[in-house]
C-alpha cells in the first residue's frame, strides 16, 4: 500500500448514521450523560434491542445478549483504561 496523493476536503463532513438530530445541552446536561454512559455504556444497544430492532450478525457463532455482554465489558475496560482526562470536572 502506498500513499498516492492528499486532498483537502473544503466541507465539514456530515456522517450522521442514525439521521439522529443534533441537540443542545447545557454543562450540567452532558455532565449526567457522560455520567450514564460510563455507568451503562451500552443502554442503547439494549433499548433498540427491546423496541423491536433485530440485530444479524455474521461470522460469528453468538447470539445477541451474549455480544451486548461482551461490548459492554469491553466499553467499561476501555473507559477504565481511558482515565488521563483533560477536563477532570466533567463527571463531577
């Protein structure tokens, strides 16, 4: 693999997989979902699993709970391993 060439990219990227809509939230807003998401960092996995939403997944011999399982040991490793934060007061 070799590099062939750099472009500069005039725009700013819109990826907005979920067509989800951007919101506004105040200091202490992001604090409590910072907050959640290191409590219980796969709670949307869970919620769209409990809405209906299927999940398939191929090559791997495992069934759903058992990978929700898994990501959020993973995530909760990871967050743990993550520590050296820049704004020490976020989840305050």
């Amino acid at each position: 693999m070799e590099l062939r060439g750099i472009k500069n990219i005039n725009s700013d990227l819109d990826i907005n997989v979920f067509n989800a809509k951007e919101v506004s939230v105040n200091q202490k807003q992001f604090q409590k979902v910072m907050s959640d998401y290191e409590n219980d960092p796969t709670k949307g996995i869970r919620q769209m699993q409990m809405g209906g939403t299927t999940v398939i997944m191929t090559g791997k011999d495992s069934n759903s709970v058992k990978f929700a399982k898994e990501q959020e040991e993973r995530l909760k490793n990871q967050i743990k391993k993550d520590n050296n934060r820049i704004e020490l007061d976020i989840v305050k």
